[in-house]
C-alpha cells in the first residue's frame, strides 16, 4: 500500500497500523519504537496509545490488514491470468515487487515476539495460500502445462515451505544472500519441476519476455 493510499484513509487506527508497517518492513520489526512510529507519523504517542495499548496491537492489526490487502492482489492475478503458467508469473512479479520493501528480519520477528500476529501469518499460509496453490497446481494440469502424475497435496505443501526459506537466517544469511534472489531462484525451481514439455516451453518464452521488459 503506498503512502498516498494511507494517507487517503480516514480511519485513524487503520492509518497508524498502515504506516507503521511500512516501518517494520523498512526496519524490522523488533527495531522499531512506539517513539519512532509517532514520528514517523508526526503524532504525538498519546495519540497512538489511544488507539493501540502497545507496540504488538499495532503489529498484529497491521499484519493483519496486510494479509488482506495482499489476498485482494492475489484474487486480481488469479482472475485475469490467462492459465496456470501465467498466474504464476503474474505472482512472481507480485512477490518481487513485495520482497523488495521487506527487511529480512520480518518474518523472523513476527515468530520470535509477536506470536499472535504471527499466528495471522499461519493461518493465512495453511488456509488461503495452500488453497490457492493446489488450485493452480490442477489448472496447470487440466491445462496440459504441468504433469499428471504430480502428487498435488505434496507439492502444495513444499511450495509453503519454500516461500517460508528466505526468511530462515541460518540457510540464507542475510549479508550473503539477497531475499528476491532466493524467493525467485526456489519459485523458478519449483516452476520448472511441475512443468510437461508444452509447459516449459511456455516458461521460457514468458521469461524471455519478461527479460526484455
């Protein structure tokens, strides 16, 4: 959500939420004050504290409006995308876009201090993701792009896993590797391994395209 969209809002509570996560996703979370979202709104901390008791009140709403937001641009590429292949380079260019404003240490964040929010992360992982995925994962089936001896449930879940993967410090430090870079090196692998013959032919002219975008 860009700064003009939340300055546009008129709910007060929805604005501090909004934009204070543009400061965890700038920052991390745990870095991040109550003094410096109050300055960052220019509003006093009485003002906040009228709305939010503590900092993890405003984590949780704010991850929750995002989760939403982010399923909102989901259901548009999932609507508009032509087949399955597609719909996941239309996601693909969704999750660059996201990943680039986010500091690695979000995800950890979340986990380690702010369970409740965090628990907003699972459940939109183990019900919306995991639902939208076996969806494309038939579609790229019925569609003679992916293969049909695919174990669909399985596959669902690796894909959780590896969106997950980025954000574990221990496998991809963050001084080393480049949180786009992994997202997109195990969403291309992933791609790659469900592909037929039809279908990988279909992923290297969209890449070739994108590529020259």
């Amino acid at each position: 959500m860009s700064t003009s969209e939340i300055e546009e809002r008129t709910d007060p509570k929805q604005k501090i939420s909004c934009t204070a996560f543009q400061l965890f996703c700038q920052r991390g979370i745990k870095s991040v004050s109550m003094d410096d979202i109050a300055q960052f709104l220019a509003m006093s901390k009485k003002t906040i504290y009228k709305w939010f008791e503590n900092k993890n009140e405003i984590v949780v709403a704010s991850t929750g409006a995002y989760l939403q937001d982010m399923q909102q641009r989901c259901e548009v590429h999932f609507q508009d995308s032509a087949n399955a292949i597609e719909e996941l380079f239309n996601i693909m260019a969704m999750t660059r876009e996201l990943f680039n404003q986010f500091h690695p240490s979000v995800f950890h964040d979340l986990q380690k201090y702010h369970p409740e929010a965090f628990k907003l992360w699972m459940q939109h992982r183990d019900d919306y993701m995991f639902e939208k995925i076996k969806l494309n994962l038939l579609r790229g089936i019925r569609e003679g792009l992916y293969r049909k001896d695919l174990d669909v449930e399985v596959m669902a879940k690796v894909r959780l896993v590896q969106v997950e993967l980025p954000f574990n410090p221990v496998l991809f430090p963050p001084h080393k590797y480049d949180l786009k870079r992994v997202q997109m090196a195990t969403l291309e692998h992933y791609m790659l391994g469900l592909a037929t013959l039809k279908g990988h032919k279909m992923i290297n002219e969209l890449k070739q395209i994108k590529e020259e975008e």
